[in-house]
C-alpha cells in the first residue's frame, strides 16, 4: 500500500528537496509538476537505488530547478 502526498516549492529548492525525499528510503515515485499541473519529470525509485544510478536523475533536476518557477513535487511512499 502506498500514500502520496505533495509539496509546492520554487526551483532553486527543488533539487535540495529531491534529495532529501531520497535520502528518506521510503519512496517509490517522485513527480514533478509546472505550476499549470504538467508533468515535467516523473521517475521511480526502487529498493537499492544508490547514488551512481540517481547521479544523472539529480543532474536532471538540477537542470530544471534553474529553469522552473513556482512546481509542485508529488511523492509516492511506501508504507
């Protein structure tokens, strides 16, 4: 069973937030969203996901954190 729940941020916090999301370990999908509610990113996150793998997921972030303004990040736990 799984809960979602959702933060509404600018992008200069959007990678800082991102990682803290993963860092918690109880995630299964992280979206993102413009402030009109398109999806702009949308990745999963699995069980032993470590940081080799998530380094170009975060550089992608990164990316869009610089362009985006006002975004809303929804998260999907385990629970």
């Amino acid at each position: 069973m799984s809960t979602k729940e959702s933060f509404q941020m600018h992008g200069e916090n959007l990678l800082k937030k991102v990682r803290e999301l993963i860092n918690e370990g109880n995630i299964r999908r992280i979206t993102i969203k413009d402030k009109e509610g398109k999806e702009v990113m949308n990745f999963p996150l699995t069980i032993g996901v470590v940081g080799v793998v998530l380094a170009p997921v975060l550089a992608a972030v990164g990316a869009l954190a610089a362009v985006i303004g006002e975004c809303t990040i929804e998260v999907e736990r385990e629970e």
